[in-house]
C-alpha cells in the first residue's frame, strides 16, 4: 500500500478498547475541524466534523472534542475494532479561506 | 456510487516530460482540489478551483497548472516534471458550504 509516513505516532489499542487520538491546532480563527481516517492505499475518508462554535459532537461510535482554549482537538473510538486500524488526520478550515490544513497524523493499530 | 476518480494510479516518467493526471467527480460538486502528501510534510493543497473557470494557488503551486472547464473534472498538468515532484497525488472535491472532502483513491508519481 501506499507510504503516508515514515515517523508517525503510533497508538496501539486492543481490540474493545476505546481509542484517544488527539491533535493540536494552530489557527484561532478556524471555523470547521475535521476528522479522516487513511487505510493503506486509499485516499483519506471523512469521518466527522464539528464546527468552532461547537465543543462536542458524536456520531457512529465515535466523538469529536473541541477545547478552543488550549486549541486542542480529539477524536474517540468506541470498541476500537481491527478495520480501524489506520493513519488519522485532524484538520482545520481557516475561516474565510477554501483549504484544509492538515496535521501530520497518528497511527493507529488495534491488536486482537 | 459518488466517488472522485483520479487516473492514472501509478505513473513513472522522466525529468521534463509532461504529464496530466485526470481528476473527475460525479456529485456536482463546485469545489475540487489537489493535494500531495509526503512523508514528513503531511497533505499539502496545490491548486483548488472554487467553480468553473476559477482556480486558484494553495501552498504549493510551483511546477504545477490546472484548468476548471467543465464542473467534474479538474486536470493537474506538470508541464516539465522534476524529481521533487514525486509524491503521492491526491484530488478532492466538496460543495460550497461544506468543510468535508471527498477524496480520491491517489496517484503515485516517480519522477526519475
């Protein structure tokens, strides 16, 4: 599969468990962050997003924490299972501006 | 199924040849953008076009051309290829007001 990165964190989690991934932001004036998920040999997938007016939103087994205070972003897995063992991304939209910054991304590996 | 298609997968080609990697979206999308992603440097945005007929530079324009002539399709040309432009290749698009991506399945490029 395709290379994302050759020095990424990695968390490694059991299969069950609930999985932490967390980010930092830059950028005070952002007004939408978004979580993707990268498998192997695929581009990144959405998975939620949560507006800067926000500080918590959940969706299918996951969560998305907004601390605007310490610009501070995380994302939760519930009952980590083995399909989602890949790299996670966390991005921020600028306001005012059509880009997405992304962060370097976090490894995730879940183990039976 | 909704889906950007990007083409080719794999491309190897030579120093100054020029080349054009394909991008086409079927969800009538006005937004569509490239990214390239390298180890290390994360996903960086190239170019992004905000409708037809209206492009414009991300952060790493050099080297790079695109054209929005029709609303699903958003071509990337490197007219004179180098090796710094190897890199994994990656066309996204989304409507207007929406911070979510959809993402291609990328383009490996070696330039030798």
């Amino acid at each position: 599969g395709e290379s994302v990165g050759l020095h990424l964190p990695t968390l490694s989690v059991q299969e069950g468990d609930n999985s932490i991934i967390n980010c930092a932001y830059s950028n005070s004036a952002s007004d939408y962050f978004i979580w993707y998920k990268q498998e192997s040999g695929k581009g990144p997938q959405f998975i939620i997003d949560i507006r800067s007016n926000m500080d918590k939103r959940q969706g299918q087994r996951v969560t998305v924490l907004l601390n605007k205070t310490v610009k501070h972003l995380s994302l939760q897995i519930a009952a980590t299972q083995p399909g989602d063992s890949a790299v996670y991304f966390c991005a921020e939209r600028p306001g005012g501006y059509n880009k997405l910054i992304f962060g370097a991304g976090t490894r995730l590996a879940v183990h039976p | 199924e909704a889906q950007v298609t990007q083409n080719p997968r794999y491309l190897i080609t030579v120093t100054g040849k020029k080349l054009t990697v394909t991008c086409s979206q079927n969800m009538n999308h006005e937004y569509m953008s490239w990214y390239r992603q390298d180890p290390g440097l994360g996903l960086r945005q190239i170019y992004y076009s905000m409708n037809v007929e209206v492009t414009d530079k991300g952060d790493v324009p050099e080297g790079y051309k695109v054209s929005r002539k029709e609303k699903r399709n958003f071509p990337l040309i490197l007219e004179s290829p180098s090796p710094n432009q190897t890199s994994l290749y990656f066309c996204a698009s989304s409507f207007q007001d929406r911070a979510g991506y959809t993402f291609g399945s990328g383009t490996r490029l070696t330039v030798v």
